[in-house]
C-alpha cells in the first residue's frame, strides 16, 4: 500500500522539525563554533556541495521532491557575501554534470515556495575550520543574476497557512517565491533593522541614557510605539542599550518632552537604574518632541504614571 503524506503535512512536520532544531542550537549558545562532526551529527551538512539536502534522511521521505536545508557560505567566492543581515548567494556552477547543479537550484526554490527556513554555515570568525549556523529565508532570486537574496533571521517564523502553501508538485512551481504572510514577517525583521540603522545613524550608537557604546547592546527604541501607529523614522526613535529600552517601556523613568530631563518612577533612581545623563541634550540630534509628547500622553503612560504616586 502507498501511503502518501499530502505535501501541507509534510511542510508542517519538517517546520517543525527545523524549529526544534534551531531551538536546540540557539538555547544552548552554540550555533556558533561548531566542529565539522557536530555539524554531520545534527545532520546540517554533509559533503562537497554549496547547497544541501540529505536524500537519506528520514525527514527527505515524502517530501515533494529535493527541498533544500543549508547552503554552504565559505566566502570563497567574493559575490556571496554577508552585508548586515543580507545574504546574496550565487547559483552553483560546478563541473558536475548540469542536472547536479540545476537540482540544487530547484531545491532552494522550493524551500523558498514551502515557506520553510534554510541553515546557513558560515566560517567562525576566529576558526575557519569551525562553522556557525545561521538561519535564513530566500526572500527573493533572480534567474538572470543567479543569485538568491537571503535575509538572516533570528528565529524561525511561523509557517504560512494552508491556503498560502502549495498542494501538489505542480503547485510549487505556480506558487514561486515565499507565502505572502512570511515574505511580510522577513520584510518586518528587515524594517526593524533598518530603522535601528537609521536610528543610529542620526544619533550615534551610543545609548541616550548612558555611557554603552556598543552597537550589539544597542537598539532602536520607538518613542510612539509601533502598536500605535508609530513609525519607524529615526526622529521617533532613540538609541537605548537593552536595560535602559526596558526601563523606557516599563516607564520606569519618563523624559521631558523637550529632552531638557529625566523623572523617575518611585523605587528607581538615576543611580540604581544606573543612567548617567540629566537629559538629551549631549545627542548631536534632537528626537521629534511630538512623538515625545504623544508617549509622555498615551493611555499607557498614563496609567503607569498614576500608579507612582
Ligand atoms: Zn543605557
């Protein structure tokens, strides 16, 4: 008897799958600095190829032909380059015969159609025998360039409804490019990026509340939050190191509209939240007074104001 697992079923499973996989490499830290055999035990890679799907593999069973699950980014080739959170990767032109190379292509594709996550390797930064893993999404290809467009993530994003997936071998090709619903997350996770980029561009990547400079410990906070319409122009946003993010958005401290101070919730102070400016006006740029006055005046700020006295 053929049993056949219907191709929706065996995205869902293999998304799963690649979740709990990434789940396990991030939680524990180690995604990064792997040897070669760790990599071959978590069944991420094996062999010569740039581009990897494991045809022995229990999950490969049923799936709707070669879905690809990790790319090969040795940096040896100066085009498939890391920019950011930007990955562009050059189609595979081998001396193999050219059914090798044009199955390897396919398969990305319909990672890409499947809306399913891709592992990437790249050479550890300070051993290149050792590999990091990163996670990515093609988020776009391009025939004549050959080249995918790869955006790097942090997280494996949900998996596109039923609807949005294709549900036959015939579909896939019909169904070309990422589901809507996880091209838009990507293009979220880009926007997010993009706006901490422009935040620091127009203030510095030192955070508005203290003396961190380092862009990793950096985020672009939104002074009208997201939730609320607010955009993502730097003039609504400020650089704040982790700590000083969270205590902005739990308002433990509030700053004045024109940036001229800073109060603080009672139970905090300057010292024990450990913020070492009276106000804004060391930043070589001004955030919008409106967006500043908007959150100082939203329900939210409201009520958590009312609640310190
Ligand atoms: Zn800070």
């Amino acid at each position: 008897m053929i049993f056949f697992v219907g191709i929706i079923d065996w995205t869902t499973g293999e998304h799963a799958r690649r979740l709990d996989l990434w789940s396990r490499l991030s939680a524990e830290g180690d995604a990064s600095g792997l040897a070669p055999d760790a990599v071959r035990a978590l069944g991420l890679y094996r062999g010569q190829a740039g581009i990897f799907f494991d045809g022995q593999a229990d999950w490969a069973r049923d799936a709707p032909g070669r879905v690809a699950l990790t790319l090969l980014n040795t940096g040896k080739t100066y085009a498939d380059s890391i920019v950011g959170d930007r990955l562009e990767y050059h189609y595979p032109s081998t001396n193999r015969p050219p059914a090798f190379d044009r199955n390897e292509i396919e398969s990305v594709k319909r990672a890409q159609s499947l809306g399913l996550p891709l592992f990437v390797l790249v050479n550890n930064a300070y051993k290149a025998a050792l590999k990091d893993v990163r996670l990515g999404y093609v988020d776009t290809y391009d025939d004549d360039a050959e080249a995918f467009f790869i955006t790097l993530v942090d997280a494996v994003l949900p998996l596109a409804a039923a609807e949005q997936l294709p549900e036959t071998e015939d579909d896939i090709e019909l169904f070309g490019g990422l589901p809507k619903q996880t091209l838009r997350l990507v293009q979220q996770r880009n926007q997010q990026r993009r706006f901490k980029t422009d935040v620091l561009i127009r203030y510095g990547s030192q955070c508005a509340l203290c003396d961190i400079d380092v862009p990793r410990l950096i985020q672009g906070a939104h002074l009208i939050p997201k939730s609320i319409g607010g955009a993502d122009h730097a003039q609504n946003g400020l650089p704040l190191c982790l700590n000083h993010h969270t205590a902005f958005d739990a308002f433990l401290l509030v700053i004045e509209t024109d940036g001229s101070g800073i109060t603080y919730a009672p139970g905090v102070s300057k010292e024990s939240l450990r913020v070492t400016r009276d106000d804004l006006t060391h930043l070589r740029a001004a955030p919008s007074k409106r967006a500043l006055r908007q959150y100082n005046s939203s329900p939210a700020a409201k009520a958590a104001r009312a609640a310190w006295v």
